[in-house]
C-alpha cells in the first residue's frame, strides 16, 4: 500500500486527491481557489467532513505548503515521506508525450517550450510542480498529458491543410485535449462490449469544455480538438471549429484586435455567446423551455455539432458499437443526451431508453434499448484515477522492478 497523490493545476486554483494505491481509495480530495488574490478558498473533504477556510494563497507555493499541511493537521498521514508519488496533470504535451512521463529536467524542459501553446495551463502546471518540488523534495512525481491519449492519430487525421512548411516549422497540428477522460471511457465502455472484435467506440466528454473522440481497439484515431481546446463542438463559451475567415472577418468589422477577437472566441462565445444569457447549459435550457428564441438556437446548435461529429466518427470508424456520454453535461444533462440520441436515430438507428436516461444523473447506466443499433452509455469520468494509477505504476512498481533487477 502506498499513498499517491494527484494534482491537477490552473492559473489560480489547485485540484488535489490523496489515493491510497493500488486500492484506488480516496483519503481525501480537495481544492484551493482563488491562488493569487488576497481571499482564497481552501476545501478540503476527508472522511465525511468538508472543511472550508479562506486562508490566502499568494501562490501556488503557499498553497503546495498549505496542501500538505493540512493532511498532517487533520490526521490523514502522520508524516509528509508516507507520500510516494505525485501524478501531475498537464494539459498540453505536444508531440513529444504518447504516455505519462517522469517529472525529470527533460520533462520539464518540453512542457516549458510548449507554453506558447497552452500559455495559462502549462506554465501554471510546472509553477505547481516546482511548489510540491520544493514541499516534498524526495518524493518522485510524473507527468500525465491531456494531449498524450491522441498521439496515435495518424497524419490525414492530425494534419491541418496549411503550407505545409508552417505544419512542420512550428509543429502546427491537432493535439486534442480530455485525453486522460477519453482513455478511461475507453477503458471503463470495453465492459459493454464483450466478444466485439476491433471495438469502435465514440466517447463524447460534454462538459463546460468539450470534446468527442473516435476510439478504435482502445486506441484514438480522430478526436475534435485541434491546435488548441479552441476547436471543436461548440462550448460554454468557446466556438469550436467555424470558417476560420469569420476571424479575420470579425477582426476588421468590429475594429478589435486580434487577441481581443482570439479572446472573444475563447471566453465570450458559445453557450454564452449565442444564448447571450449564460455559459452553463442548465441556465440555458431553462431559458430555452420557457421558450427564449436564443436558448433555443444556442441549445440547438450544441446539440446539432455533437450529431454531426458522431456522424463523422460514425464513417470515420466504419461504424459505431459504443457512444459514451461523460462530463458535466454528458453525466448529468439528459435532456441533452434525449436530444442527441434523436437526431442520430434515423440514420444510425440509435435508440434510448427515455424513461431510464431521464433518471441517470452522474451515474453509470446503459442507456439503449435492446433494439438500437448502437449502444450508448452514460459513464462518469475519472481522470485523476487514471493519473493516481501511472503514478503508481512508474513510481513505486517500476521502482519496485528497478530495485530488483539491481539486486540481480
Ligand atoms: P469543465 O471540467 O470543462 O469545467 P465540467 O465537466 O465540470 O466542465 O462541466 C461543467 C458543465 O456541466 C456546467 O457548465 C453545466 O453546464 C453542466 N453541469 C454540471 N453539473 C450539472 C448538473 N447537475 N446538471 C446539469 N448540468 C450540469
């Protein structure tokens, strides 16, 4: 038994599980908000209890410290050496990541120069892995890549049709992102599936973000990211793919720059931009039911891009055995899912138990009828499982391994 620790890093806040490995036990699992700004939040749930402070976190440094600290102060472990791993999510891998990695200087090196691509998400992961560096500076840690899962896509699949000099100069390609979610619904849907030859699944993680990716034999082959988690189905409050002249179009329309425009189409559009009422879909559809003409557009829009991509997929795959719902909205949304399974059902003959799906909320089900032609399924997603469990395997088993053949 060992304890293994995940954490998952933005601008201002910090996620963090503590596992008890390999029985994939949860000691506790909290959240320290607002890093930077003079009132943090600080959460931290353990046992039954849930304990809320706001103590300030002027950086992820502090609230590294703050993290483990508070394991000893609530008796979780007795010493910070009874942590022997730490699973570190990064959110852009680029080319050089198709698995998780030690967190050593060249690792460290790559996610670095990858930073003009993900510039809030990478450069506040190697913050955070250089705060718990400092706290736990013997404990070994590992990368795990948002972007890694759809490295076996293959260049037609991956390859924007830009000058082709640009595509290799700057490594200009499609990356993806959920990577580590897709895996696990990969992993988690293969039980539905038994006797399958070449399973072909589609794994559609909705939430405030989103993205859908086509999965053959457990190994992703097309997913609806791109460069960045810009691209896609429409989002709370980003496009997805368009016409890439509507930017530049917008830019000398509207007189705004083109960051400002970038940032337009990352934070303002979507759910939020269309519906102009709010990026989460549960404020929209209950405007839309009250009959709001841009609820209705927003939600339909959303609805049609996640049809049109399982369609694609659909082709792309040859077929289809497995949809899986997933995410804020794919778990908890049935309203969506209802939605989504009607505009697939004539020409792929997809058939959802309406009663059933209306029940599920953030639960695993099999939602089909015995009838359709595909199944579809709802599966809670684990990302942090999936990190707690390469932590593990690298850290302790492989070190395990690596004693042993010393000792040879
Ligand atoms: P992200 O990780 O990208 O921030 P999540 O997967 O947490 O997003 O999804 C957040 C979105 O999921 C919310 O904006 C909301 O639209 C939807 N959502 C979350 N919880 C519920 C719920 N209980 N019922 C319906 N929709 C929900």
């Amino acid at each position: 038994m060992a304890k293994v620790m995940t954490i998952n890093s933005g601008s201002s806040s910090l996620k963090f599980k503590l596992y008890e490995m390999p029985e994939e036990k949860v000691l506790c699992s909290g959240n320290c908000e607002r890093i930077g700004l003079p009132d943090g939040i600080f959460t931290i749930k353990y046992g039954d209890k849930k304990d809320v402070t706001n103590p300030s976190f002027p950086n992820h440094g502090v609230a590294a410290k703050l993290v483990v600290q508070s394991f000893i102060e609530k008796g979780i472990i007795k010493d910070f050496n009874e942590i022997k791993a730490i699973g570190h999510r990064i959110v852009q891998g680029g080319k050089y990541f198709s698995a998780s990695a030690m967190f050593d200087a060249d690792t460290e090196a790559k996610i670095e120069s990858l930073v003009p691509l993900a510039p809030l998400h990478n450069a506040a992961h190697l913050t955070c892995f250089r705060a718990f560096k400092e706290v736990l500076p013997n404990c070994p840690a590992i990368a795990t890549f948002d972007t890694a899962f759809h490295q076996t896509m293959s260049p037609a699949d991956y390859t924007f049709p830009i000058p082709y000099e640009l595509t290799e100069k700057y490594d200009i390609r499609r990356y993806g992102a959920h990577g580590t979610s897709h895996k696990y619904l990969a992993q988690e849907g293969i039980k539905y599936l038994e006797g399958v030859k070449n399973p072909r699944i589609i794994s559609c993680h909705i939430g405030s973000g989103a993205s859908i990716t086509a999965i053959e034999n457990g190994k992703c082959v097309a997913t609806s990211m791109g460069l960045t988690p810009l691209g896609g189905i429409m989002m709370g409050t980003r496009t997805g793919d368009m016409d890439p002249s509507v930017f530049n179009y917008v830019v000398s329309v509207t007189g705004k720059s083109a960051e400002e425009v970038y940032q337009m189409f990352n934070k303002k559009s979507g759910f939020l931009g269309v519906s102009g009422i709010s990026n989460d879909s549960r404020d929209v559809l209950a405007a839309a039911e009250k009959g709001e003409p841009h609820a209705v557009l927003a939600n339909q829009i959303f609805n049609r891009r996640i049809a049109d991509f399982i369609g694609q997929y659909y082709v792309r795959l040859g077929g289809c055995d497995l949809i899986v719902f997933s995410a804020g909205i794919g778990e908890n949304e049935p309203r969506t899912r209802r939605d989504v399974a009607h505009l697939l059902e004539s020409a792929l003959g997809v058939k959802i138990d309406e009663e059933l799906n209306m029940s599920i909320r953030g639960k695993e089900a099999l939602i089909s009828t015995p009838d359709s032609k595909i199944k579809v399924a709802v599966i809670p997603t684990d990302e942090e499982v999936m990190i707690a469990r390469d932590a593990y395997n690298m850290c302790i088993v492989g070190k395990y391994y690596e004693i042993e053949s010393k000792n040879c």
